[in-house]
C-alpha cells in the first residue's frame, strides 16, 4: 500500500508539472489542475487497492465504480506516457530555438528604438520582437494591456490537450477488447504422444479474475464459449477469483456447466493465495472439478494414457509451495507409473510459466514434454510486455523454455483495470498430435 502511494504522488507531480507548469498556466489554472490530477490519481489508485484486496470490500458490491476508477488509472498511465513525449519535444524545442525573451527585454528594445527613430512608420518594433520571436497576444478578456504569450507554448497547450484525447481514446478501445476473449489455436506435435490421443483438444482457460470488475455474467458467456468448441479437456490454470468464497461462490458456481469428456481440472493460481487457497480448492472440488495439488492423474484412451500433473502457484508455502518432484511420485503411488516418468507423454499445469526453469529443472527431468500456463495476461496493457517476457520468459503462445513446450494463454479477462491494450484475451485450443 505504502508503494502504490509513493507511486500516486509521481504521478500527481509528473501530471501537475506538464499541465501546469510546462503550459505556462497562470496561478489559478495551476492551482485547478493540481486539484483535479489529485482526485484523479486518488480515485485511480484507490480502486486499485481495492482490486488488489487491499481495502476490504465486497467485490460484488459497486462493481460500475471499481471498474471506473481502475478504467481511470489506464488513462492516466497513458496521459503520463504521452505528456512525457510532450515534455521530450518542448525541451528539444526549446534547444534548438533557445529561450523566449521576456517581455520586459521586448519593451526595453522597442523603447531604445523608438527613441532612436521616433518618427519610423509601420508597425512598432515590440510588435514586430513579439511576432518575430513567435509571440502571439492573447485576449483574456480583461481591460488592456493584453497579455502576450509564445506560439511555443500555445503549441504545448494544444499537445497536453491532444495526449488527454489519445489516452481517454486507447482507455476505451482497450475495455472493449478486454470483454470479448478470442479462441486461439495452437498444434502441439510431439512423437511420444499415444496414437490413441491423436488429435486429442485442450481448451486452457486461466486469469478469469472474478471480483471487482469481472462478474458472474462475463464467466457464464465464457462457459458457453468454451463448450462450444467442444474440447476433449478442459484446464484452469488458477487466478480464477479475487475474493472470497463466500462472495464469491454464488457466481463462480456457473463453472460446473463447463462439460468436457475428460473432466475438468483446476490448479492454483497466486491470487487463488490471496484469497485463500484451500478453501478455493474445496470450493472447487464441491463443484465436481478436479482439483491438483501436486498431484497427477491419468487419462485413459483406447488403452493408451497420458499423465497430468498439477502444482500448486510459487505464491504457496509449506506443504502449499510448487512441487512438481512430490507430485510425480503421488501419481506414480496411485497409478503404479514410474516416478521419473521415463517413456511417458506428460502434461504440466503450472499457472506460471516460468515454472519450467525452476526447482532445477525438475519437469525437464521427470519427463514433461508441455506445460500449460497463464499468469502473464501477455501483458496487458502496452507496453508492459516487455517487462512480463522479462519476468516469465515469454508474453503468451507457444515458447521452448528449459526443454519443455510451454503454451502460455494471455488470460481470458483482466485484473485491475478492466482494460486490455495490445494484449487480446484468448482461451487457447491445443491440439496434440505425433507430428
């Protein structure tokens, strides 16, 4: 909390400086806009916290204000990106123009000039300093004199204006995008996958991010959407709610109509730890999904078998924490497989999918040949991709990481901001097949 203040405040400074400042604003225009960027910022960052669950409120409750202020600090972010550019520009301007001479320098040459030729014709020379220097004058409405300001800086004014167009613009392009989640295909070819399986279809559904400002109504179109297609698996690789189960349950129940002939499975996500993860779990159990904490089951066809294993989200501790070595030897004691998975085709769920790299490259070792993640929204909102393929290794698609086929979903809604830009929401199909 103490980090989202520290960062409202650069924001509040950064947007009163280019407005106010860098405009040349008088000390009531100042004064106006340092009070509506306060509100602003406020409102914005409020709403975060509490998408964050770092205010206590019911996330059901209100849901048209958590949205509004998370859909306000999407603006902001792009204001102050865009007034950042402007900034850029000023300063090169001012640069290469050198700086604007003041009025009072303007009054004394036109005054050395008259008095040196005080009967030349035409327009005054403070007339022609202004105009030559790029000043224009301004009629505020008040009795003269009139107050003269640089053609530079009407120049800025009309940037800082634009850059509050293109960010509120972007803003709502994004929220509409971020309510209509694509299906997207991938082909996953791998020799070691049973003929039985060929053409075998999971359809991977992750970040649903119930709460705030994602409600019941959205997940049961997604329902439908998912069963049309028709998978053979369905997978939920965490970060389904942000909130409780007892504020939650009723909307969340709409995922027992997702049919699948081979089942449903969940595994946790980080948020699911924010939230409370073994009560999630249970809640989800009492759903009729399949729940894996570090555990794996066995799916039978034709009498082939592949494995799925499922670990708990890098967010758990203690007997919670990720542990994909325990879960290969929980499905090798149930099923009777070998622990190291040695001649098996076998599927990971892990909600990050960074996973693939860590626990020293356990999955590679235990045979997983594709894992199955989320977690990176691919990003969300442009341009933090660039910092998400940092953290994770990859934005979204299909990526080789430590020997292992990851397919990472770019998440089926958003968290915070209800907003995505640059960034579709998917619910990705995969096919597996020999090759």
């Amino acid at each position: 909390m103490v980090l989202l203040c520290l960062i409202g405040v650069v924001a509040w400074v950064w947007l009163v400086f280019c407005l106010a400042f860098l405009t040349r604003l008088r000390l009531v225009g100042k004064i106006v806009v340092a009070v509506v960027a306060g509100i602003a910022v406020g409102i914005s960052f409020t709403g975060f916290a509490a998408a964050m669950g770092l205010i206590p409120i019911d996330p059901t409750a209100n849901r048209w204000w958590w949205m509004f202020a998370n859909s306000l600090l999407v603006v902001l972010f792009y204001l102050c990106l865009a007034l950042g550019l402007v900034a850029v520009v000023a300063l090169v301007v001012r640069v290469l123009a050198g700086p604007l001479p003041t009025k009072n320098a303007i009054d004394n040459i036109s005054t050395v000039q008259s008095q040196d030729a005080p009967t030349q014709a035409g327009p005054t020379p403070n007339a022609d300093m202004m105009e030559g220097e790029g000043w224009v004058e301004e009629d505020t409405g008040d009795s003269p004199p009139r107050t003269a300001i640089p053609r530079r800086t009407r120049v800025v004014r009309v940037l800082c204006v634009l850059s509050i167009v293109v960010a509120m613009c972007v803003t709502a392009y994004g929220y509409v995008a971020a309510l209509r989640p694509q299906i997207t295909h991938y082909t996953v070819a791998n020799s070691q996958l049973p003929s039985s399986f060929e053409g075998f279809t999971i359809a991977l559904v992750t970040d649903i991010h119930l709460g705030a400002t994602v409600d019941g109504q959205f997940v049961s179109r997604l329902v439908d959407q998912i069963n049309a297609e028709r998978p053979d698996l369905i997978v939920i690789a965490g970060d389904l709610v942000d909130g409780t189960p007892d504020q939650l349950g009723p909307e969340i129940a709409v995922l027992s109509r997702l049919s699948a002939p081979y089942g449903v499975i969940v595994t946790t996500g980080n948020h699911e730890f924010y939230w409370g993860a073994k009560e999630w779990m249970a809640a989800f159990a009492d759903l009729g999904l399949t729940t894996l904490d570090n555990e794996g089951i066995q799916i039978v066809a034709d009498g082939d078998s592949i494995d799925i294993l499922g670990i708990e989200d890098s967010s758990g501790t203690g007997n919670m924490a990720p542990d994909v070595t325990l879960a290969s030897s929980r499905m090798a004691e149930t099923f009777d497989t070998p622990p190291s998975g040695t001649g098996r085709y076998r599927i990971l769920i892990a909600h990050r999918p960074s996973e693939a790299a860590r626990q020293d490259g356990a999955a590679a070792r235990l045979g997983v040949d594709l894992q199955l993640s989320g977690h990176t929204h691919g990003g969300q909102v442009w341009p933090l991709q660039l910092f998400t393929e940092l953290a994770q290794g990859t934005v979204g698609g299909e990526a080789e990481l430590s020997g292992i086929t990851v397919v990472t979903s770019r998440g089926v809604a958003s968290w915070g901001p209800p907003v995505r830009v640059g960034s579709t929401p998917e619910v990705p199909i995969i096919t597996l097949t020999q090759g």
